[in-house]
C-alpha cells in the first residue's frame, strides 16, 4: 500500500488481503529460508529434552511447554484480536480442575476428560465474553475478566466438597497409554505436554491465515470500521476468546497429572497477568513471541544465577525495557513488520 | 512468519541445559545435602528461616572439620533451589536435585502447596526427605513413603499436653474458633476440638476467614453475644496480632486467647488489657530464653544471618537441630550415601542439641514444647512433657 | 439493629481508604489513559514509609506527610521516566506497570524482608457513642479518609490546576486550546495520585499490618471501585469506595468470611454488565 491510504481502506485492506508492504518482498524470500530452518530448529528444540537423560531438562521442558502453550493461546484473544483477557491462568485452572473431577467423580479416564473439560471451559468462556465483549475499547472486557478469573479462584478455595477447599486435591492418575505410548511417565508427560503446545500453535497459525483471523486483526485496528464492514465484531472477539480459554484448559488438565497436585493458588491474577507479561516480552501478535516469552520468562530466572529476589527485578527491568525501548518484543525485533498496537494515533 | 530469532532462544535453551546438565563430581569427603525452599514469593517468610538454619549448621559442621562418620570425616556441601512458592516450580526444582545422583537427602519446605510435590517426588525417587509442612503428616508413614520425614511436631502431639494446661490457665468453659480458610486449619481443627470437649469445654463456633483478612471487624462481630469466653485464634502472628487488637477495639468480646502459633508477640502489647493468652513455643522460648543453650545459638544465628530474631526463627533452629541429627544417623548407620539405612536409624533417635529432638518409628518429630503464658500482667512459660 | 449499624460503620471506615485508593487510579486513567497496575506499589511504599519514620520515633502525621511526599515523588518519576511514552497506548502502560510491579515489590521484599510489620498507630482503644463502639483509629482513619477526598475535590473546584484537570476531563483538545498544558496537567494527576496511594498506605498501615507483597490487594479492590464509579468519575469512585467497604463488612458479617474478597468481584461483575459506563460515568472521563 503506498502513498496515503484512508483508514477505511487500510481495515478492508486487511481484511481482504494480508498486508504486504511493497520492498519486503525481497525480504520475504529470506524469510522462507529462515522459516525452513526454524522449522527444523522447532523440531530440535522439543525433541532435546528427550535426547538429554536428565529428567530435570524433561520436567523443566513440560513446564515451559505447558506455559508457552498459554502464551501461544493468549496470544489469539490479545495478539490477533487485540482484547486484554485477564483470566487466562484462571482457565489454566479450571481446566485442571474440571477433568480431576470428572475422573474422581464421574469414573472418565484421563483421555475422555477432555471432551466434557473443554466443552465446560468453552461455555465458560462464552457465558463471561458475551456480555462483557459487546462494549467497545476493552476496558470492561478487561476488568471483568480479572475479577472473574480472582473469583473463580475463591471459589475454587471455598467449594470444600467439590474441589478440595484451598488444599487443593491430591491427584493420582496418569493418562491412559495409547498407542503404546506410556504418556504418564515423565518422558510420556513432556510428549503430551509438547504435543498440546505444537496443536496450539498450528490453531493459531491456522487462524492467522484463515478469513476468520483476519477479521480479527481487522477488529484489533478499529472495531468500528470492522463493523461497518460486515463483520460481526462481537461474535469473532468471543470465538477468539473461547478459543484461547479452551486450548489454556487443555494445558491445565495436563498440568493435572504432571505436578500430581491441583490448587486454588494456580489460578492467581498474578499468573495471568504473568502470561501477559510473556506475551508482551516476546512480542504481541507475532507467531514465535509467545515461545520467546515464555523461554524469557520462565528460563531466565532458571538461568540467571544470580540472588533470588534479583532475578525478578532484572524479569521486571527486561519488561520495562522492552515495552519503552523495543515494543514489539523480542521477536519484532527480527521479524517482519506486523501492524501492531490496537490504538496507536495515526 | 519469520522464525529467525528461534536460534537466539535454542541458544538460550541450549545454554540453559548445559548449565543445568553440569555434572557435580562427588569429590571423596564430601556429602551432597539438597535444599529447596521458597526463597521468594510470599512463602519465603517461613522456608527462608528454615535455610537459614541448614545453612548456620552445615557452616559450624564444616568449620569443625566435617561430620564423622564411621572414623572418616565428610563436608557437607548444600545445594539449593528455590521453589518460588509455587508447586509446579517446586516440583521442577526437586527434579533438579534429583538429577544428581550424589545428593540423596533433601530437606526444607514449611508450606504445603509447594510442598506437596516435593514430598511425593523425593519418594518415588527413594531419596531422604525431611521437610516441615502440615500436609506431612498426612504423608509421612504411608507405604512407599519410609524416607519422608516431618521435622515438626504433628498438631496432634502438640495438642495433648497444651490444651489441658490451657483450659487450667484461663480457666475457659466456651470458646469459639477463628482459622483462615486453609488446610492447616483443618487440621488444627481435627485435632483439638475432641481435645477441648475432652476438657469440658464447649466449642460453640467456627468460622473461618479469607487468609489475607486484615479486617477482622465484621467477622469478629458473629463471635459477640454468643456468651464465649475464650476465642481460639489461628496460627500466623499478624492474623493474630490483628485479631486481638480489633476484638478489643469492637468490644463484647472474650479477653482470653489460645493460639496455636508460635510466638506471645501477638498480644504483647495489648497485655494489660487482655485477660490471657497463651501459645505454643514449638522450639525453646526464643523471646526471652531462660535456657543457655538456646541463649548461645541466638547469638549464633544473629553473627551467621545478620538478621534479628523474628517469630518465623524457630524453624531456623528446628532445621538446624535436624541436620546435627541427620549426621549423627549417618554415623550410626556407617554410611553418608545409603539413604535407607540413614532413615532407619533417624527413625526412634532421640537427640539432645539445643533442644530435645525425636523422631518416631513413622518419621515424624516428637520433641518437647514449651507453652507460653501472658496473664495478669505477666509473662511466663510452662514446659510440656512430650518425649 | 445495633450490630447493623456497627457492620455498617466498619464498612464505611474500611471503605474510606479504599475511595482514597481508588480515586488515583481513576483520575490517572480517566484523564491520562494508562492502566497502572502499579498503583499498589505506591500504598506499599507509603506503609512502608510510615513505618521507618515511626519506628525511627517520629510521630505518625509526620510519617503519613513524608509518605505522601515520598509517593508523590515517586508518581512524578515514573510519569516522566515511563508512562509519558506510554501515552495513548493504554496495553503499553499496562504492561510497563508489570514490570515495575516486579521490580518495586521484589526491591522491597529484599531490602525490608517478607515478614509482615506493625506500625504503632496514633491512638489506640475505642470510643463509645451511646451504645456504640467505635474503634478510634479507625474513627481516624475515617476522618482523615474523607478530608482527603474532600480536601481533593476542594482543589478540583477551586484550584487553577484542579481546574485545569477538571478542563482536561472534559476535553483534552479543548483544554489545550484554551491553553492548558495538557504534559504538565498529567505529570500532576500521576502525583496526585500517587501522593493520595502514599497517604492511603499511611492511613492502611496504621490498621493493619503490612509485607511487601501487600499491594496486590489495594490494587485490586482500587480497579474495582474506579470501573465501578466510572473510569474518570471523582464523585464515582469515592461512592463505589464506601460501596465496595460496606458490601465486604455485611458480606463477611452475615455471610461466609472466607468469601470476603469475592463480594466485590461479584459486585463489580454485575454492575459492568448493566452499568458499563459504571455508577456515576458517562463513558467519558468526568470530574
């Protein structure tokens, strides 16, 4: 697009077509090459906890798996269609703790837990988007979800009978080999773990590339002119949300199993707001930020060897930096210009 | 779609797995003791303390010349991790110890959702665990579980003796009890209210708080006119200090207060104008020690740590004690690294430090406990006779 | 009946400092437009403030003025040095208070240490008024709570730049028109603000005690209350204050205590979805 494109334009623009500016053509074909080889560094990357013996490297691969999977699905609701859910660790939860139930109480195995887990998760998610997702601007959306993922968790601590009260519950089980595959071992457990995040991310990179991501991106830049195009606004940005709620349950009912122990604690406004955090490190609508995030977020404090409480005020500092100095993340940094920010004054 | 900067992060990875794949050599004279404990996030305030004594004991331990075990002496050498208040965490961070072979004893951990984690994965690893937390006891003793230790004292054990002493110090006929809303209360709960109906005395209500309540006003209201004389108040010192002080601001409350904590300062201030108070000193009085040896490992920890006495540096010196009697288990059985044999001998050990210390034929402490009084005016402890 | 009244006079008490919260954090988003999830760092450092001065033997008033100072310093140097790039772009500001979140709380869980604190208040004991009884510090607190908020919207009225802040809500292009310098008037609100969390921390410090991690909940309750009064609304967020205070002390009284934080979420839950512009809002800032 050159020269002076009006702001009608530029949203039928990206929704019709992906936006493509004109001199990064050349660029591009770099990109694929370095798409290629990222590609296969992806693949070694998940495969090299299980080349190493240490069952430490596997343990802390589930956990920054499981945690990206949360960045990666966050990042559908607040990258693409640029709606600040707060309530993402809250889903984490819920869905750890609804597929626990339904296995101690509704005698279901780990793997018939999820159907039901994710369809709870969805209607959830639907119940608390709709109403609060008609209002433009994100600032209802936003607060209503902090207070309703901070009242999930007291709920969650005060239904003693159901959930196991602030103690939290004990869990026991293992998912069910299949396919030969123990999945309850700690090796089966980062399969599984690394499996959901590697679904997560071809959902978000098929909706990046579907009609339906666009118009996502398309209500990120103005809803009002998305609107005005025949987009229902409010119908995407919940899909969107239900989405991500579904996919972060998902991680949570795997989350189950691998700490072997479930509690109000884990659904925290501080943790999602944590994801947050890895979402705006590694760079908001971008397709690897979410992983770079995470790897800042929860690798560095493993990495830096430097006193406890440090670590996280040099976390804080990274984040600081990178909002002022860098804001579109770590991954911006090298990657493509993607339109970002949903109201930059232009 | 650009995957470039995926090299800068599997270099990060990359460097991160080296560093955590670092092979420790386990040089002969050495004993490897693994540590985890939440050093930040707001459970630090009582696994910190805790650290703090392994650290103090393993420093005076290695100035001395090392642990003697069987004619031979070994350093001992702590490797720590930190938890971060958060099980998933703390369930990483043991595998990291785990993954080394030379440590096959971890201690540390005071809270029980971080805890728990730890617990059942130092067992299905056959390693030594001796920990504190109240979700423990529940824990320790169960099949699969012989390496799992509790260095602190079950409510139950505790219970036994302090609830007559305190029904004979103030004299109560009806109390109500005030817990935040976690598992420890439950616990407590279980233990002590057949104890007080055993006494003759009326548990007439229970209610629990939202841990973090600064503002007790409203609940503390369903206690008036209920004709209670004493009110049971939870086990952490600010929850404590707040009730006491809002209750007798509010008015048309009891003035007599049993705490299951650790410490009178809670009611200090208001001394005059409560009519009792009485709590449990899980350790040695560290207020105001009477005993010489417990003055002298005060003086000890203030050079080691810099830090003051606070109501939290009793599990310093409970942690401290455990590991004198950790080395002294390895002695008995002749090993430093065969973690079965070390429990067994751990287990019925009766140990005389800076207090006495036991651990029962199930791993869990029994050690003797003092009972802290404040009435009329005055301050004064009564020792319970446990082991 | 009596008890009644008590539960309501405990709500109001504890809703006063929580209106003290919440007005910095709508003005600093109803005018400014940034979410400063940071806010709860400034009460924590305002109690923490109090503290030292107390414990160093000053009297309170004096420990409660230094916080306001000190925290109203400290809102003019995170304006200049952070939010005023952050202009406009409401997920930047959002996600830069993250990051100072991490680095006060933590800076201050080093250097004062994670166990929780009491400070001496100013007077201690209770007042009885007929059949009632008050406890006097909170009478204080309550009192203190509300020459602030009046003390406040006195400057709003009156004041140049209170009416230069009152111009801004209103318009901001309009306000620059008639030539208010609108990167003043925001570095003033974010001091303001801050100066109000100092002092709210002072006021919470007196009461109850305090860690380092304390700021989450003030924090909390403060976005509450200003969505609740309308994102910009004075008169919104001190109403929704007295609210939310009443809500948790009758909640907590004749309900379940475990539950006390959980009034509110649902309180303000309810309220977004039939009132979204909140109480007393119009969808637009108003002072």
């Amino acid at each position: 697009m050159t020269g002076k494109v009006d702001d009608l334009g530029r949203a039928a623009a990206v929704v019709r077509e992906p936006v493509r500016g004109g001199a990064s053509q050349k660029i591009l074909t770099l990109f694929s090459l370095v798409q290629f080889a990222g590609l296969l560094l992806l693949g070694l990357l998940l495969l090299a906890p299980l080349l190493y013996g240490s069952r430490y490297v596997v343990y802390l691969g589930t956990l920054l798996a499981l945690q990206a999977t949360l960045a990666v699905s966050l990042n559908i609701v607040m990258g693409y269609a640029g709606q600040f859910a707060l309530a993402h660790a809250a889903f984490y939860g819920f869905g750890a703790y609804a597929s626990a139930i339904f296995i101690r109480d509704y005698d279901m195995t780990f793997w018939s837990s999820l159907p039901p887990t994710a369809c709870l998760a969805a209607a959830l998610a639907a119940a608390v988007g709709y109403p609060s997702m008609r209002f433009t601007g994100g600032i209802h959306f936003a607060l209503i979800t902090f207070a309703f993922g901070e009242l999930l968790r007291l709920v969650a601590a005060n239904l003693h009978g159901l959930t196991g009260g602030p103690q939290g519950m004990q869990l026991s089980y293992a998912p069910v080999p299949v396919l030969g595959i123990d999945f309850g071992s700690a090796r089966g457990m980062y399969y599984l773990a690394a499996g959901v995040l590697a679904l997560s991310m071809i959902i978000a990179k098929l909706i990046r590339r579907s009609g339906f991501g666009r118009s996502l991106l398309a209500i990120r830049e103005d809803e009002v002119l998305a609107a005005s195009l025949g987009i229902d606004v409010t119908a995407h940005k919940v899909a969107a949300f239900s989405i991500a709620s579904v996919i972060a349950a998902m991680a949570g009912a795997v989350y189950g199993p691998f700490v072997g122990f479930v509690s109000p604690e884990m659904m925290s406004a501080s943790d999602s707001i944590s994801v947050v955090g890895m979402l705006i490190v590694g760079g908001i609508g971008t397709t690897s930020g979410p992983i770079i995030g995470t790897l800042v977020f929860v690798g560095l404090p493993e990495l830096l060897r430097v006193a406890k409480l440090y670590r996280l005020v040099v976390l804080g500092l990274i984040i600081v930096v990178t909002v002022l100095f860098v804001p579109k993340g770590l991954a911006g940094l090298f990657g493509r210009m993607i339109p970002t920010g949903p109201q930059r004054g232009r | 779609m650009n995957r470039s900067k995926w090299i800068g992060a599997i270099g990060g990875l990359a460097l991160g797995l080296a560093a955590g794949a670092t092979a420790h050599a386990q040089t002969a004279g050495t004993i490897k003791l693994g540590l985890i404990g939440s050093l930040t996030g707001p459970h630090s305030g009582w696994d910190a303390p805790a650290a703090e004594g392994v650290q103090m004991a393993v420093s005076e331990i290695n100035t001395a010349g090392g642990v003697a075990v069987a004619g031979k002496k070994y350093k001992i050498d702590v490797v720590q991790e930190d938890a971060q208040s958060k099980p998933d965490i703390a369930a990483t961070a043991t595998q990291k110890l785990l993954s080394d072979d030379d440590i096959h004893i971890v201690m540390g951990v005071l809270t029980s959702v971080p805890g728990v984690p730890v617990a059942t994965q130092t067992a299905k690893a056959k390693v030594m665990y001796i920990g504190g937390f109240t979700a423990l006891d529940g824990i320790v003793g169960t099949p699969g579980k012989e390496l799992t230790f509790r260095a602190l004292d079950t409510d139950q054990t505790v219970a036994s003796g302090f609830v007559p002493t305190v029904v004979k110090e103030l004299g109560i006929k009806k109390v109500g009890m005030l817990m935040p809303n976690d598992d420890i209360s439950k616990t407590v709960i279980k233990a002590y209210e057949p104890l007080f109906k055993q006494q003759g005395v009326d548990v007439a209500m229970i209610e629990y708080f939202q841990p973090g309540t600064t503002d007790f006003a409203p609940v503390l209201r369903k206690f008036q006119s209920q004709g209670l004389d004493g009110l049971f108040i939870g086990y952490a010192d600010p929850d404590a200090e707040a009730i006491v002080r809002q209750s007798l601001e509010i008015g048309n409350l009891p003035k007599k207060f049993v705490y299951r904590g650790g410490s009178g300062s809670p009611a200090v201030k208001y001394a005059d104008k409560i009519d009792g108070f009485v709590w449990q000193i899980l350790t040695r009085d560290l207020a105001s020690p009477g005993d010489d040896k417990v003055k002298a490992w005060i003086e000890r920890y203030k050079a080691f740590t810099k830090k003051d006495i606070v109501s939290n540096t009793y599990w310093a010196l409970t942690f401290y004690d455990a590991v004198f009697m950790l080395g002294k288990a390895m002695d008995a059985a002749g090993t430093t690294t065969d973690q079965a044999a070390i429990a067994a001998k751990l287990k019925g050990m009766a140990y005389d430090g800076v207090r006495k210390m036991s651990f029962d034929a199930n791993g869990r402490a029994v050690t003797d406990v003092d009972i802290g009084v404040i009435k009329d005016g005055k301050t004064y402890s009564i020792p319970e006779k446990i082991l | 009946m009596l008890d009644f009244v008590q539960t309501s006079i405990d709500g109001l008490m504890v809703g006063g400092l929580y209106a003290t919260v919440a007005l910095g954090i709508t003005l600093v988003f109803g005018l400014v437009g940034i979410l400063n999830f940071a806010h709860g760092q400034s009460v924590m450092l305002g109690a923490y403030v109090t503290f030292f001065v107390v414990s160093a033997g000053y009297p309170f008033w004096l420990g409660a003025l230094f916080a306001a100072i000190a925290m109203g310093l400290f809102g003019a140097l995170l304006e200049r040095a952070v939010f005023r790039r952050t202009l406009g772009d409401p997920l930047a500001g959002l996600a830069v208070s993250l990051g100072i979140i991490m680095i006060v709380e933590n800076l201050a869980a080093a250097a004062f240490s994670p166990d929780p604190r009491f400070v001496d208040p100013p007077v201690s004991g209770s007042v009885q008024i007929g059949p009632l009884i008050l406890s006097s510090q909170r009478l204080l607190v309550l009192f203190v709570s509300v020459v602030l908020i009046g003390g406040f919207n006195l400057f709003l009225q009156r004041a140049t730049l209170g009416k230069a802040i009152r111009a801004m809500a209103q318009s901001r292009e309009g306000a620059a028109l008639v030539g208010v310098r609108v990167p003043m008037i925001s570095r003033a609100i974010f001091t303001i603000g801050s100066a109000l969390a100092g002092a709210a921390g002072a006021l919470y410090a007196s009461l109850f005690a305090i860690t380092p991690y304390m700021g989450a909940t003030p924090l909390t309750k403060g976005f509450i209350l200003a969505a609740l009064g309308g994102l910009g609304s004075v008169p919104g967020a001190i109403a929704a204050g007295f609210l939310l205070g009443l809500a948790e002390s009758f909640g907590s009284r004749y309900l379940s205590a475990s539950f006390r934080d959980g009034y509110g979420f649902i309180i303000l839950i309810f309220a977004l979805l039939f009132l979204p512009t909140g109480l007393f809002g119009a969808g637009k800032a108003r002072v």
